[in-house]
C-alpha cells in the first residue's frame, strides 16, 4: 500500500480537513468577539499562529490513533482490516459537512448583524416618541430634540499602536465636519461629543446631553496600510440601528469611507442631497491623513490649555503640531485660526515683554489673514473677521464686523467675540452664545459667556443661576469663581465674594491679582486691598491690566492712568484695556486723555464713554 493510501486509509485527509473548517470558524468567531470586545490586535493573530501551528500534531494524531466503539486506540491496535475505518471516515465526512454549512450561513448572516456599540452599553430603554421632550438623569427637563440630529463620538482605536488613537479622532472630526454641511441636519459640537471618549455612558444621557435623537459611532483597526472601520447610527430613544457597516480598504480609500458613511446617514434620516449638497459635504475637511492626525494633536494641546493645562505652554505645543498640519496641507484653514489662539495670549500674557507682543501682533495679524482666506465655512470667516479687525489699528468696522458674525446661522467657535458684551451688544451676545451652547452644550466657554452677557445686562440672578450651572454640569475652575465672584459683588454680598477669593487666585493670567483686592475694595477697605495686591505681585510678578484697576478701585487715579498709559503705548494694548474694562464692570477705570490709542479706537466704534457701570466701588470717586 502507497504512502497516500495509507494516509487515505487512516482518515489523515478527513481530520486536516475538518480542522481547516473548524479553525476558519474560529477565527470568524475570534474577529467578530476582537471587534465587540475592544481586544488588541496581537489577540487574533496569536490565535491565528497556535490554529497553524495545531494542524501537526492533528495529522499526527490522526495517523497514530483510531477511533473505535470501545474509545480511543492506537491504530496498531485496531489493525489495516478493521471495519471500523469506514465508519469512522463517514463520522469525519458528516462533521465537515456540517461545519461548511454552519461557515456558509455564518458568511451570509455577517453583512446583516447588527454589531454592538463600540463605545457604550445602553441600559434598557423605555421607548419614547423621536421628537419627545427627554429627561435629563438629574431629573431636570432637557430641550426638545430634533429628530434630524445627531451626534458623532470619537470612534474607537482598535489598533495596538496608541499613536492610531489621532488617526481615529481625526477620521471622526471628519465625519463630523461632513455631517455639518448637510442641510436640515442638526449635528453636536466636536467639543461636546468629543467629552464622551473612553466613556462608557448610556446612550439616552447622551443623546439627552446633546440634545440629539441619534448618535454615530465606530472602531477603526488600522495595520500597515490595511484599515478596518466600523460604522454605525443608532437611534438613542431604543437602541435601534438605523444602518451600520464595515469597511475594509487600503488607506487611499479612507476618504471614500467617510463620503459613503456620510451619504448613509443622510439617508438613514431620509434627507435628500442634491448635488450642490454633495459637493459641499465632500469638500469640507481637510482629507489629508498625515495633516489631520497633527491637527488632532494640536488640538490636544489646545484643549488641555484652556482647562487643566499650563496656557502657554500648551498652546505653543499645539502651534508645532498646527504648523505640520499646514506643512501637508498649506491651506488648512482650521490649523490657522487656532494657531492665532497662542499669539493672541502672547499679547495678553502680563509676562510678555514689549518685544514678544509685537512680534506676536505680526504674526497674528498674518496667521488671522490665512484663516480668512482659507476657510470654507461662511459663518466662521465671520468670526475670524472680528479677530481681524479688533486686533488692527483701526476699530471704525468692528461693529459691523460684530453685527454680520451674530446674525450668522451655524455653530462656528467663537472668538475675542467677548468683547462684543459691553460695548452694547449684551443682548445680542446672549443670544448667540445660547445659540452656541445648543451645538456645544458641553462648552465651559459657552456658560461663562452666557451668564456675563446677563451680568452685562443687570439680570445678576439669571447671570448667577447660568454660572452655577455651568459649574455643575462641568466641573468647578478658577473661571468660573471669578464669574461668581464678580456677581456676588454686583449684587452686594461682599463677604460671600471674598470668601471665593482662594478659588479665584489660582489663576494667574487674568483674575487672580484682584481675587482679594477688589471685594476689600468695595468693602472700603483701601489698606487691605493694597496689601492683598502686593502680596499677589511678590509672589506670582506684575499684571498691569489688574493694577489699573485695583488702584482705580481703592481712589488712585492717577496711578491708574500712569499704568493705563503704559498698557496703551504697547502693541495690542487697546485690546488689552477694553478686555479690563469689560472685567472690571466699574465705568472708567482710566480716563481717555491718559490713553490716546485706545481713545482712538473708541470714537472708531462711536460708542459712549465710559461704559455702563454694574458695581460701585465707594473708594473710585469719578
């Protein structure tokens, strides 16, 4: 008897074939529990290599051992003649069989499952009307949401490599800049959906959060140039998958993923895209890998210095990052205006020298020209004109600047927007920023600036009940006890606003010299608010725009004007005297004739001087 019969006759060929069969399935089942379970790439192919590996010793097994009613048995023992071979070889024959069978139905089930939610598990749902008014976990009343709407959270990075996390952030915020161009369709703010990363939260608190019916999540699995994304919408109310799939392409097709996720949602919500729409969807973004995985770093930066981080620290990081952006991408519209954030801090910076805030003046002035012109979204080039225009030599355009940016319609981040509040805009600004807050409802900047437009407008108890809630939903920062502070002075209870004075004096940049010295001041303390500035100035240096006021506060003004005048003779100085007086809320706490530059820009904009006034010091007698 040949070797090939032997092997025939001692069922060698059924067993390799049966557990071919059998390891192919596992490794469907493997790839399918890899994906729900967010396990590491390293997990599949380890199992992959023992499958492989495991194919010997069963070719060995099967020709060494026999299987007989009595059990297992050598096949030395059963002998070339026994009957049992056959039936054996049938048992083998049926098995396979039935497990190519089991691989087909798996094959043509796949495309049809519902994958689980990458990002979070709901809990079981209570199935309300699409366009129902939602209660919020704190058993608060959230706003009615639109059934158009939707929220995009930060797919998942299912590669071994954490670098792959930008890639994913990236690939999201694209989506996300896409959705925004459909019309009709409601779509939550990067900053807001973006806090859910690496949460596991319920989806009804977050389409309740939002304010939005639907949510779009993913994982993307990236190798070499292999990537694997998952997509999926889900409808918050009940879970229920409006449309899911799973792409598996190179990294040039990356792009051609998104325009197809994109025109999926759109269809899912049953919104109709003419070809205009098309076109508008497909070119928002950058759609330059390499470019938006800096820009996601640069972000990171950029986020982590207008909350716990170091300010201009962070900020500068981001600009490195923005700048490689810009290196792939030198149109890249979006890395420009949030570069120009740092140069705008250089100039308000109390630590920078004369010689850094003119560079920086330079550099912003060239840096918010390229936003401008590179920018795609009619609404924030609106924004960015403001900017433009408050930081030149000449303010006569800036309220009209103003007017056209708050009667835009769209959710672009605003800017130095914030001075807008008290020059005669409160009301205005209001209502932009609740506006705002409807795409971004988990925007720090959104509540501070809602509660000081009402603080503008006399409405301390509604400027006071927005900052708590702010404070509540976000968490407390040294912003927010100023705002509080502030407040609490307007409406006469000093002892409250000095007992926040510690939480206010960790801010080193704006509010933190005056946290103590400017209750004592309107308590008629003139000593003790002295003391309290000298002590903050031996400790943390200099902030001239804090000691114009605190000396204005406490009855000297003519050291308020020395000091006002010296802010006035530096580059960016007006805007850094409009930014004291918007904080101070006390009238004048300079007079024009010490700041020619400044005075300048105010008959520019044609307004009164001075501005109203919300707390009066006893000590400031003009």
């Amino acid at each position: 008897m040949s070797f090939f019969q032997e092997l025939k006759r001692r069922n060698v060929f059924r067993v390799v074939a049966a557990y071919v069969v059998m390891s192919w399935l596992l490794l469907q089942v493997a790839d399918v529990a890899s994906n729900a379970f967010n396990l590491p790439d390293w997990t599949f192919r380890f199992m992959l290599l023992v499958l492989a590996i495991g194919v010997i010793p069963a070719a060995v097994f099967s020709w060494v051992f026999e299987m007989t009613p009595e059990g297992i048995k050598k096949e030395s023992e059963v002998g070339p003649g026994h009957s049992i071979t056959h039936s054996t070889g049938r048992r083998l024959d049926f098995i396979t069989i039935g497990m190519v069978i089991i691989g087909i139905v798996f094959v043509l089930w796949q495309p049809f499952r519902e994958p689980a939610p990458r990002t979070q598990t709901p809990a079981p749902i209570t199935v309300t009307p699409e366009n129902a008014v939602a209660t919020a976990p704190s058993g608060e009343t959230a706003p009615p949401r639109d059934a158009r709407s939707i929220a995009v959270l930060p797919f998942v990075n299912m590669s071994s490599d954490p670098e792959n996390e930008y890639f994913a952030d990236g690939l999201s915020e694209e989506l996300l800049n896409q959705l925004a161009q459909i019309p009709d369709l409601q779509v939550a703010g990067r900053t807001s959906s973006f806090s859910f990363k690496g949460k596991n939260e319920d989806l009804r608190k977050i389409g309740t959060t939002l304010g939005v019916t639907n949510v779009l999540e993913g994982s993307v699995r990236r190798q070499g140039d292999k990537v694997r994304v998952t997509a999926q919408m889900i409808r918050v109310n009940d879970g229920f998958h409006l449309w899911s799939n799973t792409y598996d392409r190179t990294m040039d097709d990356v792009f051609a993923i998104q325009d197809d996720i994109s025109s999926n949602v759109a269809n899912a919500l049953k919104i109709v895209l003419d070809e205009s729409a098309r076109q508008r969807m497909q070119a928002a973004g950058v759609r330059n890998v390499d470019a938006f995985v800096e820009f996601q770093k640069g972000q990171e930066s950029f986020e982590l210095a207008h909350s716990t981080g170091d300010l201009m620290a962070d900020l500068r990081r981001g600009v490195d990052h923005f700048d490689l952006a810009i290196e792939s991408v030198p149109g890249f519209g979006a890395a420009y205006w949030h570069k120009s954030d740092y140069y705008a801090h250089v100039i308000l910076d109390p630590t920078s020298t004369e010689e850094e805030r003119a560079i920086a003046l330079a550099d912003l002035r060239t840096v918010l020209d390229a936003a401008y012109r590179y920018s795609g979204d009619s609404p924030r080039r609106a924004f960015i004109d403001v900017d433009r225009v408050l930081f030149s030599d000449d303010w006569t355009a800036l309220r009209d600047r103003i007017e056209k940016a708050m009667a835009t319609e769209g959710c672009p981040e605003p800017t130095w927007i914030e001075i807008a509040t008290p020059i005669g805009y409160a009301e205005a600004a209001a209502d932009m920023w609740a506006r705002y807050q409807r795409c971004e409802p988990l925007s720090t900047m959104a509540h501070l600036q809602m509660a000081w437009a009402e603080f503008w407008q006399g409405d301390f108890e509604k400027a006071l009940q927005i900052n708590e809630e702010g404070q509540s939903l976000l968490g407390s920062t040294p912003w927010y006890a100023a705002n509080r502070q502030r407040i609490l002075m307007a409406m006469g209870r000093v002892d409250e606003a000095l007992a926040l004075a510690p939480e206010v004096a960790v801010d080193v940049s704006f509010y933190g010299m005056g946290s103590f010295a400017l209750p004592l001041a309107l308590s008629g303390d003139k000593e003790g608010a002295r003391l309290a500035m000298e002590q903050w100035q031996a400790k943390n240096g200099r902030n001239l725009r804090s000691e114009v006021e605190i000396h204005a506060l406490i009855g000297e003004r003519q050291r308020a004007n020395e000091l006002a005048a010296e802010i006035d003779a530096q580059p960016g100085g007006p805007v850094r005297l409009l930014l004291g007086v918007d904080y101070c809320a006390c009238g004048a706490p300079f007079d024009l004739e010490a700041t020619p530059n400044f005075r300048d820009r105010i008959n520019e904009l044609g307004i009164d001087w001075p501005l109203p006034k919300s707390i009066d010091y006893p000590l400031k007698s003009w």
